[in-house]
C-alpha cells in the first residue's frame, strides 16, 4: 500500500521531492548534525547517542527514555533517563 507521502508525489507526477523540500530536509539534518557534534564535543557522548539527544531537543521533546545512558542526565532542554533502573526511594 503506498504511503501518503507517494501518493502527494504521484500526484505531481515527478516521483521525487521538490527543491523546496530537499532544502527544507537539508537543513534540518545540517542543524542535528551540527547539534550533535556540540553534544559530543561537550559531553564526550557517542555520536548515536549525541545524535538521539540531537533529534529529541529539535523535536521538543521534555524527558528521553533510553537505556543507553545514565540515568538521569539534564543535557540541554532534556532530562534523559534510564527506564530500566530503579531509583532508591526517598523515605
């Protein structure tokens, strides 16, 4: 079954994105990319991770569950957190 996304260029009937398009896309993935070499710069994170990190920020994204880092870590606009560890409790 073809996608939405197909479908709007059969439409157009080129079969590929415009030139609009592909610069809209270039500089979203120049930025994370950009972004991403801050994070690892700056956190001596690796690059897949700095890149998740990355993505998520631009997304606006608030909290990043991932079991690749430590557990709770404030890196930018993120809190990124291990859901895999349990946290002593604070009775």
């Amino acid at each position: 079954m073809p996608s939405a996304l197909n479908n709007d260029h059969e439409k157009r009937g080129t079969g590929q994105k415009t030139e609009e398009e592909f610069q809209i896309t270039r500089k979203l993935m120049n930025s994370k990319f950009r972004k991403c070499l801050e994070i690892m710069d700056q956190r001596r994170n690796p690059f897949s991770n700095s890149l998740t990190i990355a993505a998520a920020s631009q997304a606006g994204c608030g909290i990043l569950h991932t079991k690749d880092m430590q557990y709770v870590q404030k890196i930018m606009n993120l809190t990124v957190k291990n859901p895999f560890i349990d946290l002593p409790s604070e009775d």
